[in-house]
C-alpha cells in the first residue's frame, strides 16, 4: 500500500498543452441601441460572426439605430474590441435562426464578431486572443462549454456562412486548450 502511495506521488503527470500568452487587449465599450429594452438573456451559446468591413465603421454601423444589427463584442485584427452590450442584453446579430428546432438564437446566444471577412483574409492570432480573453469570464459566468461555441452558419445554413471553419477551429481549439 505505501509503495503503490508513493508511486503514485512521484509519477509523472501528464504536461499541459501550451497556453497562450497572456495578453490584455484595448478594451472600449459603448452601448448599442440595437437590443431588445428590458429583455435579459441567460446565454448558453456563443455564436462567432465576422463583419465583413472595417473595425471603426462597423462599431458606429452597430450604434446606428437605423441599421438594427448588434452584437456583444467587436474585435478588431490587431485584437482590440468594443463592447456593445451586456451578455444578458438581448442584441441583434443572429436574425433568423434555429438550433435542433430552438429558434431565435438571439435570446440564447452571445454574438461576437472579428472585422472584416474571415474567409478572405486569415484571422490574426492578436483577434483570437482577444476573442479568448472577452469569451473565457463569459463562459465562466454563465457555463457554456466551447462545444457551444458556434458559427453563425451553425444556426442560419443557407442564410449565412461566418465566420469561416479555419477561424472558428482556431478559436475552439484555443478555447480548448485553456478550458
């Protein structure tokens, strides 16, 4: 019993993978009209989309309530991000959607969305970490695991196709290796 004890003290454990750096990304908020006043969200998706232009006027497009698109986070390709909303806030960035038969994914989801378009232009490592940096407390607070992570393809098929598979993979992947 004493030698299986101290075997078991001294085996090897098993190495980490590598965790990323860590790093602190420029972090602004500023509130969207674009959510549904007085309704609380408890999301249990995260849905990653990208916005297909640039950084600065998809943010002031986002706080237009003529256009009546949100999301909770914006991240820019150098990693920094804007705020849109709460999590529990209700925004405006999935439109008509579904997931095995649970509709309106914009009442159970955080929407975040990386600038500019992910299947013409490769998603930097400074977005993805800033993307893990925003996610992780989210994710914590409310449980969602990174299976839940999905693309706005995953819940509007035909509709949508962001973000692209090679920066969703990414991101899980690095999701992964912290979770």
């Amino acid at each position: 019993m004493i030698f299986r004890w101290l075997d078991n003290l001294f085996k090897k454990k098993p190495a980490m993978p590598p965790l990323p750096q860590k790093r602190y990304y420029q972090q602004t908020i500023k509130q969207t009209p674009n959510v549904s006043a007085g309704r609380k969200i408890k999301p249990t998706h995260i849905i990653v989309h990208h916005t297909s232009g640039a950084y600065a006027g998809s943010v002031a497009w986002c706080c237009n309530p003529a256009s009546k698109v949100s999301y909770h986070c914006i991240i820019a390709r150098d990693g920094k991000r804007t705020i849109l909303a709460d999590a529990t806030q209700r925004t405006w960035h999935a439109g008509v959607s579904s997931l095995n038969g649970k509709k309106d994914a914009n009442s159970w989801s955080v929407g975040v969305s990386w600038e500019g378009d992910t299947h013409t232009t490769p998603i930097s490592e400074d977005a993805i970490l800033s993307a893990v940096e925003y996610l992780i407390p989210i994710m914590d607070e409310f449980d969602i695991p990174v299976k839940n992570v999905l693309r706005h393809a995953d819940i509007a098929p035909g509709r949508k196709d962001d973000c692209s598979p090679q920066a969703h993979a990414i991101l899980t992947k690095t999701l992964n290796q912290i979770k």
